[in-house]
C-alpha cells in the first residue's frame, strides 16, 4: 500500500482503540513514515503578513490582496491558487469591517464545504480515511462545548452566507466536532501556532503518552517521522497532548478534548509521576494533603501578565515542590515568556536554562518542547552577542529537529545558514 509517497504503513482495527495505523516494514529513528497534503487549511489570523496565506511561507516582502487589503502571498501563483478559498473571506472583510471575526474553526469550516464541493473524487489526503469517516463525539459533548460550538456555527452563517451552501443543523455540529476533534494546529520551529488543517489520514493515528512518531509540518504538508526504531506490525502513536505533566491532569485533557482515558504503558505504570510530582526535601515529611493543595494552588494560578505574580507563585510553590516539579516548570516559562514580553532577556535566559536542564530529563529524547526551547534561547543569546552560547543552543535544536522535521527541512537549512553567518 502506498500513502502520500511513502509506502509502509496500513489501516487496521486497533484492538481497544477502534481504526488505527501500523507499520507493514521496518522504520528507523527519523524516518518519514507518511507525508500528507492538507485536505483543507487556514492561516491564523494574527500571522498575517507574516506569511503566506497559499502555501505558509514565512518571507519579508510578500504582496497583499488588493481587494480586502488584509491577506499577503508570495506571488501572483499562490494568490490564484488560494482565490477560491480566499474569496469566501474577501469582500466579507470589507463589508464587516472591524465586527469581522469569525473564529479560526469556522472560518476552517467554511473552507472544507468549499472543498466538498470541489472536489467530488476521494482527496490525495484521505487515501486510507475519507472525511466524512472522521469520529465527530458529537454525543459525547458537555453543554460547555456545545455552546461554544453553537456559537461558530452562528458565525458560519453570520460571515459566511454569501458564498457558501450551507448544509443542514445537524450535519454543520457533525462537521464541527469532526474538525475539533481531528483538527491539526500547524506550528512554526517555536511552536508558535501558525494555523490549522485537517489530514484525514493522519488523523487515524491513535494516542499515547509515549508515543512512537511525531507529526511536524512543511508549509501545509503534514510530516509522520519515526521516535524510535519500528518494526512490521507496530502501530503508529502519536501524543494528543503535551506529555510533561503526570498521569492525572494528562487524561483530564484527554477526556476534556477528545473523550477517552488513555491506557498506554505510561498511564498504566506512571513511572515518571514521582519526578515529575518532585517535593522538596525536608527534615519534617511533607504532609500528603499540602502536595494536593499546592498541585490545586499550580493548577489555578493565572498565566500571569505580571513577573511578580510569576515570582510569588515560584516562592510559594517552591516551598513545597522541587524545582523539578512540573508545576514549577510550567510557572518558570509563564515567567520566561513575560521576561519575553517585558525585553528581559537576561531574566528569560535564567528561566530558560533552568527550565531546560530539567525538560531534558522530564521529555522523551525527541521533543519539540525541547527543540523550540533550545531556539529560544539560541535567539537570546545572539540578541546579546553572546555567540559561543547561541550555537551551542542552536546545535541542541538542530540535533532534535534532524530526527524531527527531516535534515532536508528548510528550517534546518535556515539555522545552518545563520551558523555560518556568526
């Protein structure tokens, strides 16, 4: 069977998981298991003019719509090859002016019943799973996230009426929940979301806390690249989830967002919860019910726009929690990321460092979290003229992002390039 070019992988029923994906022959560390179009795509609205809206290409001069003055593309090539879907927001732009803001899954919507119609023949991205099989949980959904879907469909019809047939009530919330479930965020080498797409074919990969492959993105291509080495037979796993945090809050968001308790040998054995869960050590134990509140206190505290809040935070938690902790991590980058904002940058690399040191022990070998982490930093210390450590940085991400993202990807070419150049 042969599956967006590369041949090796197959559909079958995953005994517990319902449809899944496997491999028929064998794969090494960093090798391309499937490369996927986009069935359906959309740029960001804030990364406008940042990129391309056809093909996502990040460049300096890109040329803008002349009609609605807000979206920017390479050239006379990609603006022709986005109009059909570019259309359906043009004129709409202009006419709402500032009310215009559908939110990122409608205006996605609106470009799949676009496509629908275009496109009457199975879609080179759902060669083994076609759109329309996608799982919806349509009745597994709280009143919550049905308003707020409720709320985008209303958008639909607010923004969208003039260029679209708009299908029926229940088959709109069916396609909603299909998007929201399977829905792919396309992110940049910082992990910076970028946009959103949906490949039906990858989106027959099952979950797992630790999982086998990654998904990373070419422009609007999604790329399955091997973790590890896999042999005939070994279903492909990816994580649904960002996999730092311990057993309990992981199924919480997997339950939240895509209805089930995960059951892989991670959730089984919660072997890394204790490093994770980390209390400092003092003469006196500490009392269980002091670790469940300050996980609760870690859980609320807002991701606050203000470093002194972070800092508090830090001392209380740091009372209790090891530096380890996750809950510490997760508070650490909330201050990095305001040192970010607040042009700190030596305050941002103290917390980047120290995040560091403990994601390489806390991650699986091959982590985005740690690769974009890297680049951050990398990033700083060029700011500062502090080149040594800046390549250091960039030589850690690039070794990442070789298994990751395939040595031929262009942000590989980009980093060696600015190597060179220092």
């Amino acid at each position: 069977l042969r599956t967006g070019g590369v041949g090796g992988v197959e559909r079958f029923d995953s005994p517990g998981k319902g449809r899944g994906l496997r491999v028929t022959r064998a794969f090494q560390v960093g090798e391309l298991l499937l490369s996927s179009q986009a069935y359906s795509y959309v740029l960001s609205v804030k990364e406008r003019g940042e990129h391309c809206e056809s093909c996502f290409t990040r460049k300096k001069s890109l040329a803008r719509c002349g009609k609605c003055k807000k979206a920017f593309y390479c050239d006379v090539k990609c603006q022709k090859g986005d109009w059909a879907m570019h259309r359906l927001e043009c004129s709409a732009m202009n006419a709402f002016g500032e009310k215009w803001c559908p939110s990122e899954i409608t205006r996605l919507v609106a470009r799949i019943l676009t496509k629908k119609k275009m496109q009457k023949d199975r879609c080179a991205s759902e060669k083994l799973l076609l759109l329309g099989e996608m799982q919806s949980h349509t009745e597994d959904m709280d009143n919550e996230r049905r308003e707020t879907m409720e709320a985008d469909v209303a958008g639909l019809h607010q923004f969208f009426s003039k260029h679209l047939e708009i299908p029926g009530h229940k088959d709109l919330l069916t396609l909603f929940s299909q998007v929201a479930c399977n829905g792919f965020t396309i992110e940049d080498e910082e992990l910076s979301h970028l946009g959103t797409a949906v490949y039906p074919d990858v989106a027959l990969i099952n979950h797992s806390c630790r999982p086998s492959v990654i998904v990373t993105y070419s422009g609007t291509s999604a790329h399955v690249r091997a973790l590890r080495d896999m042999k005939p037979g070994d279903e492909v796993l990816i994580s649904y989830i960002d996999v730092l945090y311990p057993t309990e809050d992981r199924n919480n968001r997997l339950r939240e967002s895509y209805y089930f308790t995960c059951q892989c040998e991670e959730c089984e054995s919660r072997s890394m919860d204790q490093a994770k869960l980390k209390a400092r050590k003092r003469s006196e134990p500490i009392e269980p019910e002091a670790i469940s509140n300050m996980v609760r206190y870690a859980r609320k505290s807002p991701a606050s726009t203000l470093l002194e809040m972070c800092e508090q935070s830090l001392d209380e938690m740091g009372a209790v929690f090891d530096d380890s902790n996750v809950y510490m991590l997760h508070m650490m980058y909330q201050a990095m990321g305001v040192c970010l904002y607040m042009q700190d940058p030596d305050g941002a690399i103290r917390y980047g460092e120290k995040i560091a040191k403990y994601y390489r022990k806390l991650y699986p070998a091959y982590s985005l979290n740690l690769s974009s982490l890297y680049l951050k930093l990398g990033r700083l210390y060029f700011g500062m003229e502090r080149n040594a450590e800046c390549i250091g940085m960039l030589k850690k991400a690039k070794a990442i992002m070789e298994v990751t993202h395939g040595k031929e990807h262009f942000y590989l070419t980009e980093l060696d390039r600015q190597m060179k150049e220092m």
